[in-house]
C-alpha cells in the first residue's frame, strides 16, 4: 500500500449512510440521491467538470428522472484507469425506510426494508473518494460510477458506455453482504411478460360461453409446479430459478376475465439451461391456453415476450482484478472468499463492455426484506477496502 495511506472518518463514514439511507429513491426516481452524491463530492473539492450524468434515462424510458452519475477524477500518477460503482436505486418495500441505529447495526424502523441494498455501497464509494480528496492521497485516474434502475434489471449499467467512463483496466462494483468476499460470477436473468387472451362472457348468464383467462393462467402455473420449473429449479441439464412477480386484470365480478397480464423472470447461471427454461415456461401458458375452452371449444392464446436483461458471467480466479483486490484485501487483514452470485449485479455488465469487475460486499444484510440491516463493523471496512483500491491502484497494471 501507498505510504501516505489512510483510514476514513469514521463518523463522516456513519453520517453519509444515515443521511443516504433517509431519501426516498425508488428505482426511476434516483435523482435526489444522486444530487446528494454530487453535493458531497463537490463539498469535499470535486471540481465540478468531473462530474456528469449520461442520458441512459432516456434509453431506459419508463419515465426515469436522472441518468447515471459519473464522476472522473485524474490521476496524480499516470496509471491504468480504475473503476468504482455502486447503484443508487431500492426496491418498493424500502418506501418510507427510517434508518434507526440499534447496537452494532443499522436497521429499518417499522415494516418497511431498510435500503441498504444499495445505499450502503453508494455511502461506502462516497466516503472513500471523500478521504483520497481531504487526505491528498495518490492515486491513479479513476471512475466512480453510480448506477440507476439496477433493481429493474441492471437498466443503468446496460445503458452506459466504456467510453464514457473513460474505458477503465478493471472495475470494482460495492453491492453486497459480507466486507470479505469477492464476488467473482453472478447469474444471468430473462425478464418476460405474458399477455393471455380468453373470451368475455357476462359470468352470471352465460359463463359457459366465456373462456377465463384467469383459468388459461392458473392452468399454466400449475403445468409450471409440476414440470419443476417453478421457484428453484434442480433439473438433470441445469439448475436455475422462476418467479412471476406481477398479475394485473379484470374490471368487474359479473364479466368473464378475457385478459390478464403477468410478469416474470427466469434465472441461471449456465446461458443454454436459461434459455431452456424460458423457453418452457412459455410452453406450459402456450398449452394452457389451448386446454381452456368455452361450449362451442373456442380457446384462447398468449403473447409471451422475452426480455434478455443479462447473460450470466464467470471471472476467472487468476484474472488481474482478483488478484489484485485479493492482495489489497490481505494488506487490510481480510481473509478473502471468492462467491458467486445468485442475484444479477452491474458487474455482469460492466464486464460484458469489456471492464472485469468484480463485486464487494458492504456490510448489508438480508436485502428487499423487512429484517434488512447493515453491520456497522463490516461497511466501515468496507469503506476502508474501497479506499485502500484506490489509493493503492494502478502501480504495475497495464494501461487499458
């Protein structure tokens, strides 16, 4: 490690995650959690040429509000460029989270999940770029990129380009649980969305001459259960998971549903299997569609489109970015653990443009739950590890 290297504030550390963890930032609605970074960052003597947004909002549509954060600082020592990210987004069940201290951890007060999934990672990043600026410690060109809509499929990270982050040696992605692990593969995802189509009928008159798309539905996750393709998945060629997480339709009680709208995802590590599974599921809706008929055998049909979100990846364990974090990581007294991941994470797609990167944990725990919660010890060595990578990097790595 660098002579002149350091330790973050500890209290800076602490205060930057409870004031992040305060604001409402729900996938599409980054913004103010963005303009918190910024603000900090500019405060602590960011010029403000570094920072930028992108317009991945606007790829993404859906009515996103803010694009990526990307902040560029030059180096004091030519080196290859370094990458650090982080997402700025939550899930639904963090609405209304109130960050409370109880012990050596931080949780939700109320029903709510607490938002450390990612504020954790983004209070960690912030915290490490704080120290290299207050500190004046040397380090090579780097990149602190804060990603949006990672929790609606890795939308930023799909949406940003090596070019605009200045086409970083290799990267470091902070989203995750345990400070000492190096997650080094993660799984990929197919996000699809099922249209079924049946037959209004008024359903107290004539219900025979209805076909319910209600029972198309039910009919096709029951051929799911019992084909094993449903929730997790052990198959002789594959293992991999399913969930449908959105169901809307029907207007009234007294008219045979004739539409019905699902949404649902398919995951695995292995590309061939995902495909497989994907493919099935829509088979068992094509199938039922056809087993569902009113009294003059009218069935009806489905529209299945199939969303590709990311394609799982595996980083080999010699790779110079493991080796790399894992010798920096033993410099601090951690022991670490390479891990794969079941969850998608934006290091699949930062790799994908050609940036190998790996994920830290950052002390959170038991994400889109309400029993989330964040170790203190752990995501304060986390921001230790962070800025450690930086300030230690790029001495001995070639130039992307």
């Amino acid at each position: 490690m660098n002579k002149r290297s350091s330790t973050i504030r500890k209290e800076l550390a602490l205060a930057n995650l409870m004031d992040l963890l305060k604001i409402g930032g729900l996938s599409g609605h980054e913004a103010a959690v963005a303009g918190y970074v910024a603000r900090s960052l500019r405060k602590a003597g960011a010029k403000k040429h570094w920072i930028t947004c992108d317009n991945a909002h606007k790829k993404i549509g859906c009515g996103f509000e803010a694009g990526n954060l990307i902040v560029k600082f030059p180096g004091t020592h030519r080196a290859a460029r370094l990458l650090f990210s982080a997402h700025l987004d939550t899930v639904p069940l963090c609405r209304g989270a109130v960050p409370i201290r109880r012990g050596h951890r931080i949780v939700a007060k109320g029903e709510t999940a607490l938002g450390g999934d990612n504020r954790a990672g983004v209070a960690c990043l912030l915290t490490a770029a704080q120290a290299l600026m207050q500190d004046d410690l040397p380090h090579p060109p780097l990149t602190f990129l804060f990603t949006v809509g990672e929790e609606l499929g890795l939308a930023g990270a799909r949406h940003v380009s090596a070019r605009a982050l200045g086409y970083p040696a290799m990267g470091f992605n902070f989203d995750g649980g345990n400070s000492g692990d190096i997650i080094v593969g993660a799984v990929g995802a197919d996000r699809w969305e099922i249209e079924v189509f049946g037959l209004s009928a008024h359903a107290g008159v004539c219900p025979e001459r209805g076909v319910s798309a209600a029972l198309i539905a039910g009919e096709a996750l029951s051929l799911m259960k019992k084909r094993s393709l449903w929730g997790k998945i052990k198959h002789q060629h594959g293992r991999g998971t399913s969930n449908i997480g959105i169901i809307r339709g029907g207007e009234a009680t007294n008219q045979v549903l004739d539409r019905l709208y699902l949404k649902g995802e398919s995951r695995s590590h292995d590309l061939k299997f995902l495909s497989t599974l994907t493919s099935r599921i829509e088979q068992c809706f094509v199938e039922a569609a056809h087993s569902v008929t009113n009294d003059q055998g009218k069935h009806g049909y489905i529209q299945f489109t199939l969303h590709r979100n990311y394609e799982p990846y595996r980083l080999d364990p010699t790779a110079p970015v493991v080796a790399y974090t894992a010798s920096v990581m033993r410099a601090l007294g951690f022991k670490p653990k390479m891990q794969i991941s079941d969850g998608g994470l934006d290091s699949s797609c930062l790799t994908a443009k050609g940036i190998p990167t790996v994920t830290l944990g950052s002390g959170n725990h038991m994400p889109h739950h309400p029993g989330e919660y964040i170790a203190v010890k752990e995501y304060l060595d986390a921001c230790n590890l962070a800025l450690a990578l930086a300030a230690s990097g790029g001495k001995g790595l070639c130039r992307a």
